[in-house]
C-alpha cells in the first residue's frame, strides 16, 4: 500500500465523523450555522475523496495532483470551501448557543 493512500485511508476517518456529527447537529438544529457546519463537512470528506481517487489511480483523465488540471482545481476549491464553511459554521452555532 502506498503512502498517499494510507494517508488518504487515515484521513477518511476524521472527516467522516466531522460529517456524521454535522449530519446529527444540522437534524436537530435547521439553521445557517449547521447548514454551513454540513456543507463544510462534506468538503473536507470530498477533499479526502479526491485524494483517495489520486492514490488509487481513478478517473486518470482529470490528471490528479498535476498543477493547473481540473482535479488540482477541484481539490483546490473543495478544501477552501471546508476551511472556510466548517469553522465559520462551529463558531456561529457556539455563539447561538452561548447568548440563548
């Protein structure tokens, strides 16, 4: 086994449970900061997918990991998406829950 796949694989498991909790939050709480939290989650575990279809060789015509291909930019704006949504949603949710 490779490293990126391990990696990829160590890496799935973190995400997924971001993803399980953001799901359970967002079933309990409908509002903007849990849709942000969810949407956020699921970029992250995309991220963690493209780079689970680049250690594995999948879909070889968007040229994973190349710079200025279409799955570089993918990876690029999920993983912005993530890094942005996820913690702009956990700190909204924090503060809703701290003035209520």
């Amino acid at each position: 086994m490779n490293l990126a796949l391990t990696k990829a694989l160590a890496a799935l498991v973190p995400t997924g449970m971001l993803l399980v909790g953001s799901t359970l939050q967002f079933s309990q709480r409908k509002g903007m900061a849990a849709i942000f939290q969810l949407i956020g989650a699921g970029c992250l575990v995309a991220v963690v997918i493209v780079h689970l279809c680049e250690a594995l060789g999948w879909l070889p015509w968007m040229h994973w990991g190349l710079e200025n291909s279409v799955g570089h930019y993918i990876d690029l704006v999920v993983a912005i998406g993530g890094l942005v949504l996820f913690p702009i949603g956990y700190l909204f949710g924090a503060l809703r829950r701290e003035v209520a």
